[in-house]
C-alpha cells in the first residue's frame, strides 16, 4: 500500500470513528461532569463580565463627578453645566451596556450547561433538546437587547 493509500485510509477510519461517538449518549457521571465544568466556566465569564462592567461604570461615574467639580469651580460656564448632563447622559449609557453585556453571558453560561444536559438523550431527542436551549438563548439575549435599548432611549 502506498503512503499515499495509507493517509487516505487512515483519514477515513478516523472520520468514520469520529462520527460514531457524535451520536452517542454520554453516561450520567459523564454528563454530570460537563455540566460541572460548564456551569464553572459559566460563573467565571458572568463574574469577569461583572468585574468589566463595574468597572466601566465607575469610570463613568468619575467622569461625572470631574465634570460636576469643574462646574463647581466655574459655575458661570456653559460648557461645564452641558458637560455634566453630557456625562450623565454616557452613564446611564454606559450602564445599560454594562447590564447587557452580563446578561448576554449569564444567557451564554446557561446556553452551555443546557446542551450538556442534552448529551444524556440520544437522537432526534437529543437534537429538539439542543434546539431548545438555542431557542432559550436567542430569548434572552433578544431580551437583553430590549432592555439595554429601552434603558438608552429613556435617556434620550
């Protein structure tokens, strides 16, 4: 057999190989420990996204609290007084982005530990199942949406 022959082969047995573990069910202790791991990993993104988000807002909020100073300290400018309605109106913004931007990945760590549930079932089962939590997904993120866009249009 040439090498050529045998890499041809080989590529096929491990496709084939592959393919025959995609559908198969994962035992309960399997999947349990999926889920673990998802459901951690899930946690460590929503809480760095809370770290980011908390973060951008307390820079935003000192913006505000220089731009009040400087009103402060020069009461008769205009500028200053359109500054801090300017910076109240990029926190507001800011924490509707920040509050979004959580939710998108509380909605994502949920997402991941439902389609490790999903390997428990075989089949057809186990792909409404997964279309499920796509679905679910889609949801809350179109719901964060709304209500990151809701928040920014009540600011004008």
């Amino acid at each position: 057999m040439t090498s050529t022959k045998w890499t041809n082969l080989c590529a096929i047995a491990i496709a084939v190989l592959s393919l025959a573990g995609c559908n198969r069910q994962e035992s309960t202790a399997e999947t349990q420990r999926d889920v673990s791991k998802a459901a951690a990993e899930g946690q460590k993104d929503v809480a760095d996204a809370q770290a980011n988000a908390q973060k951008d807002v307390a820079d935003a909020q000192k913006d505000v609290t220089d731009a009040r100073q400087d009103l402060a300290n020069d009461s008769r400018s205009r500028s200053n007084a359109n500054d801090v309605i300017d910076q109240r109106r990029d926190l507001s913004k800011t924490k509707a982005d920040s509050d979004y931007k959580v939710a998108v990945e509380q909605a994502e760590a949920d997402y991941k530990v439902a389609v490790e549930k999903c390997d428990t079932r075989q089949g057809k089962d186990r792909d409404r199942c997964k279309q499920q939590a796509e679905k679910t997904l889609d949801e809350q993120k179109a719901q964060a949406e709304q209500m990151r866009d809701a928040a920014k249009n009540a600011v004008g």
